[in-house]
C-alpha cells in the first residue's frame, strides 16, 4: 500500500524503511514530505526515486497546511503514514481522516520523556538527568499532540554509567531503525487485509 513519510531533519528511519520494503511487501514510500526545505530527508527520498516535496508549516494555519496536505496524499492514494523526526503537529484534518494510520517514532520510552519540546538530544538529555537505567524507542499512533497517542511496540537499551547524550542517541537510534520497520510491516499487513492489528511483538535483538 502506498506509504508518506513526513520528516524534519536527515531521515535515517526513512532510510531504515526504505531498505525495508520488498516487493509485494506491505507498503511502498511514494512521498516524501518536509517542512524544511533543506532537510536531508528529501535528497534521501530524491535518491530513492519518491517524490519529495516541503510544505511550509510557517505563518500559515493549521487548516491551510492540512488541506494541502490532504490534497497531496489523496492525489497519491496514500493510505498510511509514517512520522520519522517530523517537528510539527499534524493537522487535524490529517489526523481525521486518517486515524489509526499515522505512525510515529520517539527516542525513549514513552509516556516518559514525552511532550512539546521533547525531541532529539533534548530527551537524552533529560534521560540521563533523571537517572533512569533504562532507555529505548517508541512507535506510537500521533495524534493532535505531541507523544500522547497510543503505543503500539517499544524496544529497550541500556543506560550506562558513561553515557552522555551523542552516545546514549546512537545506541538508541540503532534500535529506532529495527522497530520502526517492523512496526510499519505488523500494521500495514493488517491493514491490506482489512483487519484491525494485533498485539506487536518484537525480539529485543535480531
């Protein structure tokens, strides 16, 4: 089924789920979409040969960006999408009609480390400041705020003692990039067969 992944930043999980799919897998990345013009996601998405495109969130309101949103994913029959380091909410318009089936990651363990403002370095950050020994990603369903929807699969790593937080992302991130495509395949399955999914498992290491 045909997959928009939305990203601010350098797209590594796009990149992840780019060499996930296999043909007749359950979905295939048609669009790319940034609100940056110059993030690294779009000439991941240029090499791939999808079609990249930035949609300036900026100045404009809420219901605007979602009808050109809408406009782009319904043009391109998208049926589920994929939040890899998106900074932005999503519109409700978006959110509405495509309930269920918007996908986001998060670099902890959620609800925990959660929220406006919570995002990249900044959550290991507060990791580590909290004394946790415990860290790992989260796919969750998005919703009209920030890290509050539904979790739907986690994968943990240790904290160590002398960690700070560039290491700490890095071994975080190498369990982002097994979560997310087996999240994405787990729900996308489900919704080629007109089901609703099941409970998501994964191994802690491959």
């Amino acid at each position: 089924m045909a997959a928009a992944v939305f990203a601010s930043g350098g797209g590594t999980n796009l990149q992840a789920l780019l060499d996930n799919e296999i043909e007749n897998g359950p979905y295939r990345i048609v669009v790319v979409i940034s609100d940056r013009e110059a993030a690294g996601a779009l000439e991941r998405a240029e090499a791939a040969g999808r079609i990249a495109r930035t949609i300036e969130v900026r100045g404009r309101s809420s219901e605007d960006v979602g009808s050109e949103t809408l406009a782009l994913l319904e043009s391109l029959s998208v049926r589920v999408i994929f939040l890899t380091g998106y900074l932005r909410l999503i519109p409700s318009a978006v959110v509405s009609a495509y309930s269920r089936r918007i996908l986001n990651i998060h670099p902890a363990l959620l609800p925990d480390f959660g929220g406006t403002g919570m995002y990249g370095q900044r959550v290991h950050e507060a990791v580590l400041a909290s004394g946790v020994q415990v860290s790992g990603a989260t796919v969750h369903y998005a919703d009209e705020e920030y890290d509050t929807g539904t979790i739907v699969g986690q994968l943990r790593v240790p904290v160590l003692p002398e960690d700070d937080a560039p290491t700490l992302a890095a071994r975080v991130l190498s369990v982002e990039h097994r979560l997310f495509p087996a999240v994405a395949d787990h729900i996308c399955e489900a919704l080629a067969q007109g089901r609703e999914p099941g409970p998501f498992s994964i191994t802690p290491s491959n």
